[in-house]
C-alpha cells in the first residue's frame, strides 16, 4: 500500500508539474514586456505544496491555469484524505499481525 501512495503521489505531482510548464508556453508578455517564467524545480515545489495541500501561494501561477487549479485541488484532497485513510488501514493490518506473530510463538502452558 504504500507503494501505491507513492506512485499515486508521483504521478499527481508530474502532472502538476507537466500542466504549469505547458501553460507557461502560452502565457503572453504584461505591459511591461515580461513574461512569467518558473524553473522545473520551482513547478516541483509548486506541485508538491499543492498536492499536499499546504499551498503558501509564493509561487505566481498563470492566468489559464485556473480551471486546472480546481480540477487539479479536488483530486489533490481526495489524494491526501484516501493516503491517510490507507495509512491508518496499514496500521491496524501491522498490529494484527504483530498480535498474531505473539500469539503463535507462546508455548503452551499447563
């Protein structure tokens, strides 16, 4: 289980990632002439704190990104809130199996 948290957190995370750089290419210049650029490792960073829900909002995201934005936070809390939930599942499941390890190596007692 958790394997599949990490790749599910992996995959959320490079999407993320994959959606900012591709709206950066359509992103025109401000009056001023410039044009909002963010670096591969500032995406990641971006992705993550998303994802992860924190969002500190130091990172400015382009116009067009919005309606991604909502899709994108909708599955980012369903992620976080099923990682949690399967977490607190595996830890039950070690419990019970520690139990069950204790009760095997008991000897009999007469």
């Amino acid at each position: 289980q958790l394997a599949e948290i990490s790749l599910i957190f992996l995959i959320l995370n490079l999407v993320g990632v994959f959606a900012l750089q591709l709206s950066l290419l359509g992103e025109k210049e401000d009056e001023f002439g410039d044009k909002l650029s963010i670096s591969w490792m500032e995406s990641l960073y971006w992705a993550v704190q998303t994802t992860t829900t924190i969002g500190y909002g130091d990172v400015q995201t382009p116009e067009n990104l919005r309606w991604f934005l909502l899709i994108y936070l909708a599955f980012s809390t369903y992620f976080v809130g099923s990682a949690f939930g399967k977490l607190g599942e595996l830890s039950k499941k070690l419990e019970s199996m520690q139990r069950l390890y204790l009760w095997q190596q008991q000897e009999a007692s007469y």
